[in-house]
C-alpha cells in the first residue's frame, strides 16, 4: 500500500511538474510574440542581404531641331524614419523642437492640410516609430527643391530621418502632336506580379537605345528593414541614348 502511495505521489509530482513547464513555455511565447515580437522581426531582417536594381534614365526623343517630343521628368516620393537616431536622440528633442515650423511650412505651401492635421499626423507617426511614414509623393523638382528648406529637412538625412526616392514619369511636352508616331512608354504591374513595359511607336522601335542599362547594387537588411548598401558593390547604370527624329514640330502644327 505505501508503494502504491509512494508511486502516485510521484506520478502527481510529475504531471504537475509537466504542467507547470507547459505554462510557463506558453507564457513566454505569449510574452515574445506580444511584446517582443516587433524586435526580433527586425532583428531578421539583418540575416539576409541581396542585389536590388538601380534603374537607367530613359532617353529623350527630338525633334529635328532638337526640340524635346517625350522625355523623362522626375518626380520625387517623401517619407521619414521616425526611428532614426537624430530623432530619437534627447528624448526627442529635436523632432519636437521643429514639429510645429515644419506642419506650418507644409500646409502653408501645399494648402492640402492645416497646420494642425500635419502636426497630429507627424506625432502620431513619430510615437508609433513609424520606419517609412509616406509624407508626400509625386513632387516636381521645383516642389522638391522648396521642400528641402523647410526646417528640420533642412538638417539632413541622419538628423531628419527623411527619406527620397527618385522616380520618372515620362511626359510629351506637345501634347497629342504626333503621339501615334512617337509613342508611349509605361511600366505597370502584371497579373504575375511582375513590373512589365508596355510601349508603342518610337519608344518600342528604339526601347533597346533609349533604354540604357541597369545597374545593380548589395544591401544588408538592418533592424527595421532599412537596406544599407555594401561598399565596393554597386554597378552604376548606364543612360539610355537620345534618339533625334526627322519629326518638325512648326509644320506639322
């Protein structure tokens, strides 16, 4: 009889011992995936490094007095990495320090905002440590150029945690004049998921020339998701060519 007491005493111990283990597994996966999860994500993100393209700027088209028929125009995408080290460093100090100048010079020149719908926005971001917060996009160069001189931008990439990323739009300054012959060119997005081009007219006949070459660099994924590029291991683009055509704007206009 004590054997048998004996043998369920041990039994009990150990399925209470299991219990126990069993809950304090699942309370620590339940504390990392809460409450660190967001940190080791991003602490993924520095274990894998790989080439990204870096894209050629196409060709202009001419008239035949060197007028420009269809070009590239570049436009300009804003965010900011509201975890970046000069905003975060002294408690914040000097994002808070420059948030209402620079809510003020965004509304005051877009006048899509007020200042107040600009600060909350910005705040918001900044407590939420937001990585790739998209505060404006599609800016001309003029655009672009005032938008570098409002405070705290003004300080630079480290300090503001702005970022830019330079795209092209291709534009023809005249309009529907000879649009059939000169053509298009666009890239949009394919069932596959894939970026495909779609040209027509001169810009498919000499898509090869205007095109130019693709570069390609390494970057290392860093805390975050912010890619670092590797030095020593960029291959610079080469530009498209110009093609000058046979196309006068003054007679057929």
């Amino acid at each position: 009889m004590e054997i048998k007491k004996d043998i369920l005493w041990r039994v009990y111990v150990s399925f209470l011992g299991i219990v126990i283990l069993s809950l304090m597994v699942l309370g620590r996966a339940f504390y990392i995936q809460h409450f660190q999860g967001s940190y080791w994500r991003n602490m993924s993100d520095s274990l894998h490094q790989r080439y990204i393209t870096l894209d050629a700027e196409r060709g202009t088209i001419y008239s035949e007095d060197g007028q420009m028929l269809s070009t590239s125009i570049p436009t300009f995408d804003i965010y900011i990495d509201f975890n970046a080290e000069g905003l975060r460093e002294k408690k914040g100090k000097r994002f808070y320090e420059n948030a209402d100048s620079l809510s003020l010079s965004l509304a005051n020149y877009f006048q899509d905002k007020t200042q107040i719908q600009y600060k909350r926005e910005l705040q918001q971001a900044y407590k939420l440590k937001d990585r790739y917060f998209p505060l404006k996009k599609k800016l001309n160069f003029e655009q672009y150029k005032v938008y570098r001189e409002f405070p705290l931008v003004r300080l630079g990439r480290n300090k503001s945690g702005v970022i830019v990323e330079v795209n092209s739009k291709r534009e023809t300054p005249f309009g529907l004049l000879a649009n059939r012959t000169i053509g298009l060119s666009r890239e949009f997005i394919g069932a596959n998921k894939k970026t495909k081009k779609q040209n027509v007219g001169l810009e498919m006949s000499y898509d090869s020339v205007l095109s130019g070459i693709e570069g390609q660099k390494l970057v290392r994924y860093i805390a975050g998701g912010t890619a670092i590029p590797i030095e020593g291991s960029q291959t610079d683009p080469i530009n498209g060519k110009d093609v000058y055509t046979t196309i006068d704007v003054n007679i057929r206009t």
